[in-house]
C-alpha cells in the first residue's frame, strides 16, 4: 500500500530545512561513487533500481496515462543522475560537482519563461557570491584534466535545472511521481551496461545500497517535499551546500583537508545563502511567493 506525500506540503521554514538534509544527503554522492569500482552507467542504474522501492513507498504508482510534463521531467532527471555519476568516475570529484552547480544560473534564467517566478536582483546577488563561492573553494583542486568528465558535468548541470523546473511547475499535484518515473528509465537504460559488467564486488555493495536508499531514494522525498513550498530558484540556492559538504567527506575518508581557499569558499556559500534566507524570511510574502 503506497503512502502518498501529504497534500498539505510544511511551512517555508520546514521546507528549507528539508532541502537542507537534502543538500547533506546529495553530499555524500562523490565519495561514496568514487568506491564503486564498476562500469559508471551501471552505478547510475543500480542506484537507482535501489531507490524504486523507498520512491515507490510514498510516491505510488505513476498516473496512467502519464502527463507529457512528467515525461519532460523524468528525463532529465535520469539525464543528471546518469551524467553525474559519468563526470564523477571521468573526472574529480571537485570538477563533477562545481560544474554541475552552475544550475542556478539556468534556473534563474529560465524560471521567469518557464514558472512566471521573477527573480530578484538579491537572487542574482546570490547566484553570483555562491558560485564565486565554489569557485575559491575549489580553487585549489579544480584541473583541465578529464575534459570528458568536465563536459558531461556541465550537461549535468543543464538537466539538473531543467528537472527543477518540471518538479517546481508539478508543484499541484505529486511531483515524486516524476522521481519515480526517472529512476525507473535509469534503471532500463543501464541494463545492457549492468548485464556487461557482471555483478559487482562485495565490496562494493555497501556504498550502492547507501547510494540508492539514502543519497537518491530518501533525498529526492524529501526535496519534492520541500520544493512545493520554495521557488525552483530557492531550491537550487539552498541545495548549492552540496558542493561546499562533498569535501568535508572526503577529508573524513581519505584524510585530504581544505586549504585556506576553500575555507574561504565555503564561508562564501554558506554566508549568502543565509543572508538571502534571512532577507527572504522578513519578507511579508504568501506560500508561493517568488521571492
């Protein structure tokens, strides 16, 4: 028996604090991809066969038939599942997400044309002092080395903005549905490539289950949640903690600590997201204000 998301989405509040886990989930991708020794597209397709049954669970079955803005989003959410997991074992880790995050300039763009939620001149101010952000964070690992790697990442960033905006315009009615459905097109898409590999290494089970359950399965519940109650812009601000986490687990595992850079970096981001928040917090504005 499905458990459908309630229809009565939390407060602003509640719902940045949801994108917030979410970004804290979303973190641990790079390294716990990094452990898999496997074929990159049969990491993408095992993870998230893993993520259907927890996806499932509170999405429920997919409408029949299935809206075309369903399809339009399932896309590319398989699109930025697939090309990240690709750019991440193609290049580093600090490439596959900094060029992944230039999102929220597509989002910022597009969201006007796509959802009529206006940008303000602080979400550009944002935009700019969070990506300047990730940029000194980096600074000092990023390389031209992995040009494949690079690119796949920057079309990752592409679906991943464009998979906001389908979620955010399917606000109204059950937004997980389209997650689902994505995950399930992954799933197909790498069958040929899991059949190839042959099954993975013991070893390697371990990071596939915590990939699919909790970095996917758990983490996407929880921002289709969250995005019914932000702009598709505050989304993709909020969760650009990610890139600024992804490293703090890699000092944790291999023992590679930040230099003064990113520091810098890092206090950057995490200051101008929560200035915008403050700043949008006194804003006297209704649920589903674009601020």
């Amino acid at each position: 028996m499905s458990m459908p998301v309630s229809s009565s989405p939390p407060k602003h509040y509640g719902a940045v604090a949801l994108l917030l886990v979410t970004a804290l989930l979303w973190s641990i991708g790079g390294v716990l991809i990094k452990m898999v020794d496997w074929n990159p597209i049969a990491i993408a397709a095992s993870r998230s066969a893993i993520a259907i049954p927890v996806v499932l669970l509170w999405a429920g079955l997919p409408q029949k038939p299935i809206p075309p803005l369903h399809w339009v989003g399932a896309i590319a959410y398989a699109s930025t599942v697939i090309l990240f997991v690709a750019a991440t074992r193609l290049t580093t880790a600090a490439n596959a997400i900094f060029l992944q995050y230039t999102a929220p300039i597509y989002v910022a763009l597009l969201a006007p044309l796509v959802l009529g939620e206006k940008s303000r001149r602080s979400d550009w101010v944002t935009v700019g002092f969070a990506l300047a952000g990730i940029g000194l964070f980096f600074v000092e690992q990023l390389s031209l080395s992995g040009l494949t790697g690079n690119i796949l990442a920057i079309l990752s960033g592409a679906s991943f903005a464009a998979m906001t905006l389908c979620l955010r315009k399917a606000r109204a009615g059950n937004p997980l549905r389209v997650v689902l459905l994505g995950n399930i097109i992954t799933a197909l898409i790498g069958v040929p490539f899991v059949l190839r590999a042959g099954l993975p290494v013991s070893a390697d089970w371990l990071p596939l289950l915590t990939l699919g359950v909790f970095q996917l399965g758990v983490s996407y519940v929880l921002f289709t949640v969250a995005i019914k109650r932000v702009t598709a812009l505050e989304a993709a601000l909020i969760t650009v903690l990610e890139p600024v986490l992804n490293p703090i687990w890699v000092m944790m595992s291999i023992g590679e600590r930040p230099g003064p850079w990113a520091i810098l970096g890092g206090s950057l981001v995490l200051s101008s997201v929560l200035v915008r928040g403050i700043l949008n917090s006194k804003r006297a504005g209704r649920p589903e204000s674009t601020s």
